[in-house]
C-alpha cells in the first residue's frame, strides 16, 4: 500500500508542458508518451463512486483500489492498493476491501478509458526523487467510439509529507495556462454527474433550529459514515485507529439509541441495538487486545535486557491471542449478517424510526432532558467512590461518563458549545478511567502469565507491577478531573 499525496490540475487542449529546470531545487527528466487502456468497475449504481472509490484494471499493471480520500484544498491524500491480476478477473483481496460499500451488489466495468501520458520526473541535484508531473490526455470510449476528451495535470510528490519545491512546480504550471479543478478523479469526470451524487448516507448539518427527527438522523447518520469509512482499514489490519473508530461509531450508535429512546419506536430501537451489540462484542475484542498489546509492549520495553526475552514471549502470547480475534471479527465481517446490518444502517440514517409525534418537534424543547437519566446515573456512581472503592466501581462510573458525553454529543448541534465543552469535560475523565481500566485488565493477564515458571512469574510479576501503579495514578487523578466536569456551570440542560 503507498499513501498518494498529488495536486490535480485541468488544462485546455493546446496546453504545452512549460520546462521546469529553473525551479530551484528541481532536476526533471522527459519520459516518452504512454498510451493505456483503462477499465474501472463499480455496482450498477455506482456506489464505489459515490463514496469517493476507484477499482480500476489497467492493461499492463493489473489491478488499482483507491480508498476515499481525504483533501486540503486541491491536494489529495489516500490510500492506494496495487493487486496483481487479468481484467476478466477481479481479485477477492480488492472486492474484499470495497464490501461495505458494494454490499453483495455486482461489481461490474462501468466505463473505459483510453489515455496519453506525458510523464516529467522530479528530483534533487543528488538524484533523489521528489515526485513526478503527469499529464494526461483522456479519451471516454463508447465502444470503439469516443464519446469524450479532457485533460488534467497530476504534481505527484514522492513521499507523503508536504515539499515547497513541489509547491512552485505547481506555481509555474498555473502561470502556463493549467487551472484549478474541483478535484474530480478522472474516472468519476468520465461517468459523468451519477458518480458524483452523494453516498448512500450523509450526515447533514444541523442547526439550533432542527426538529427532533433531524437531530436523530444526523447522530446516526454520523456513525454509519464513521463505520463504512474505517470498514476497509479494520479488513486491511495496518493501523490500529481502524478497529478503534469502527468500535466507537457502534458504540456511539448504541448510545444515542438510549439517548433518544423516549421519542423512538420501541421494537426498532431493542432489535437495532441488539445487533449494534453483536458487532460492537467483535470489535471490542479486538480493540481491547490492541490495547493490552501496545501497552505490554511499552512496558517489555522498559525491561532490564536480561529479562526482556521472557517479556517478549508475553508479548507474543499476547498477539497470538490478537491475531485469534482479528481472524474472527473478519469471519464476522465477511458474514450475510453484517451484510444485512450495513444495509439496514444505511437505512435507518435514511429515515430513522422516531415517533410520528415528536418528528417535527423542536429539538431544543423535546430533547431538553435526555441529559437527566445519564447525568444521574453518573452522579450516583462518582459520588459512591472513594480512595478505596474496588476497580469494578471505577469500571462502572467509566461506562457512565463515556454515556454521558456520548448524549451531550449528540445533542450539540441543538445546544451548541455548553454541550460541546461539558462533552469535553466528559471525555478527559473517561480517558483517566480508561487508563485505570486498561492498567487493572493489563496486570490481571500479568498475574495469570505469572503462574508458570519462576522465570516467568519474575518478569510478569515486574510488569503488573508497573501496571498497578499506573492504576494508582489513575486513582489519584480521577476525583480533580470529576470535580471539573461536576461544575454547575458546565450543565448546558434546564
């Protein structure tokens, strides 16, 4: 996988590529023209697109996935996968990586490109490459007809990170004639205005003024983007923050269930939730292993050398367990249930199921005490605590904060930055916690790896050790941290 950082420009027929050799730093070198025949396939109605995907095959190369893309101004960066392969045949790695977008629809070609590629390497004066210009001729082929030409420039950079020489090589096309572009892949330009719809669920942008149902909708919708966008990068595996987004966006979903239950059809909201549960169980596995692994790993680290080769073996017994997991969250992944929950996900975003009744209601007013049942709850259980209230408890008023911010999140569109800073507030004692939580599990596993071997129970005795005074801080700090959040002040709510 290589991360693409490029700037797209458009430019006219007659535009001729300006020489680049008196951009300092810059050293480039012509290549002769290219010609390639391109395919890129989607559903029928062109969901990959609409999600800012490209799967394409191009003769010679085989096999390209680009995942959606993330964009500052006319710069683009994204995840881009190379998969061997013949066009006749799609690898199941790339339609693997597209499944919650495509969702058992047929992944078919939907249009064909012909292409002129003029290429101009970019590098230093001791030959080290900085990036490359493109420019690319493009003709949409109906058959063997051409239904339509443009032209657009690519400044590819060599690596991810920004390069002011690269800056002014985008600065002399500019003064050539190329202009700015809306940033639109050449694929999607060629499908036309289909491919440039909005995905099957949006967020909207709410305000003070929305009604009940939209806030619902938005909260949801939220959650349901968040899930479909970290879907590939948990099936790849190459960063953790992957497994955690796609955790929190069901556990938020589940949040906001019980926030707006009083005004939510009561059977959709249990059933939903159910199966929110059962995806959430598979991705906090995972998570939660993620988390112990990279803590035990940091502590191994802090070994005396003569002990970090048992250490290492707990780290491996560890990530055996995490490759366990991972192995069955993408059973559960590639499974007709979680199929069926996407679609229904998208559906609910759609058109949740909130009471006829209290829809087009304000939510300023109809939703101005969902802050009161999860605000009890909390308060109940901070005010039970003390310096030597059992690790459960602490467990427990964790649970409660992480509900409590979730609803005030969910409400801030409505109530603005009273809900926004009291969510902050909300999240910086979740996080201290956390780190008890994570502190107590991570010794538990210690003290049971200890029970084998004197060797063993040594250094796993060392690290719970470490670990139990993490916890301790964690207990130190937690009561400041809970007195902020306890202000007056911060409640936002009548």
């Amino acid at each position: 996988m290589t991360l693409e950082r490029e700037t797209k420009l458009r430019a006219p027929a007659t535009f001729a590529l300006p020489e680049l050799s008196d951009v300092p730093g810059v050293i480039p070198t012509r290549s002769e023209p290219r010609r390639f025949a391109t395919v890129y396939v989607d559903t029928q109605d062109l969901r990959l697109a609409r999600w800012g995907c490209s799967l394409r095959h191009r003769a010679g190369e085989g096999w390209t996935l680009k995942l959606p893309r993330t964009s500052v101004g006319a710069t683009v960066v994204r995840d881009e996968l190379p998969f061997a392969g013949e066009a006749r045949r799609l690898p199941d790695e790339a339609s693997d990586l597209v499944a919650a977008y495509a969702r058992g629809a047929d992944l078919r070609p939907v249009v064909r490109l012909r292409t002129v590629r003029r290429r101009v390497a970019l590098a230093d004066e001791r030959g080290t490459a900085i990036g490359e210009v493109v420019d690319d001729e493009v003709s949409v082929m109906d058959g063997p007809r051409v239904a339509a030409r443009f032209r657009e420039l690519e400044v590819e950079a060599a690596t991810p990170e920004p390069d002011p020489r690269l800056e002014a090589v985008v600065s002399r096309l500019v003064v050539a004639g190329a202009g700015p572009t809306d940033g639109t892949p050449k694929y999607q330009q060629a499908l036309g205005a289909r491919a440039s719809a909005p995905p099957d669920v949006v967020a909207p942008e709410l305000d003070p003024d929305a009604s009940t149902g939209e806030v619902v909708r938005g909260a949801i919708a939220a959650s349901v983007v968040r899930l479909l966008r970290h879907d590939a990068g948990v099936r790849l595996g190459n960063d953790l923050e992957d497994v955690h987004q796609a955790r929190v966006a069901t556990r938020r979903l589940r949040s906001d269930l019980r926030t707006f239950r009083e005004v939510l059809d009561p059977e959709w909201d249990a059933s939903l939730r159910e199966e929110l549960g059962w995806l959430g169980g598979e991705l906090g596995t995972v998570r939660d292993l993620d988390v112990q692994l990279e803590r035990l790993v940091g502590l191994v680290e802090a070994l005396p050398d003569e002990d970090r080769t048992v250490g290492e073996r707990l780290v491996a017994e560890r990530a055996g367990r995490r490759d366990e997991a991972r192995a069955h969250l993408l059973e559960a992944m590639r499974s007709d249930r979680y199929v069926a929950l996407l679609d229904r996900l998208i559906e609910d975003a759609r058109q949740p199921a909130v009471l006829a009744d209290a829809a087009p209601a304000p939510a300023a007013m109809a939703l101005a005490t969902v802050m009161e049942r999860p605000w009890k709850h909390l308060k109940a259980a901070m005010e039970g605590l003390g310096p030597a209230s059992p690790d459960a408890d602490l467990h427990l008023a964790r649970i409660r904060t992480k509900r409590v911010r979730y609803a005030a999140e969910a409400v801030e569109p409505v109530f603005g930055k009273g809900a926004r800073g009291f969510a902050r507030e909300a999240a910086a004692l979740q996080d201290v916690l956390g780190e008890h939580q994570d502190a107590v599990v991570g010794a538990a596993w210690l003290r049971d790896a200890a029970r084998s071997g004197a060797r063993r129970a040594f250094v796993a005795g060392q690290l719970a050790t470490l670990e139990r005074f993490a916890a301790a801080a964690a207990r130190d700090r937690w009561p400041d941290v809970w007195k902020r959040l306890a202000r007056k002040r911060l409640r936002f709510w009548p």
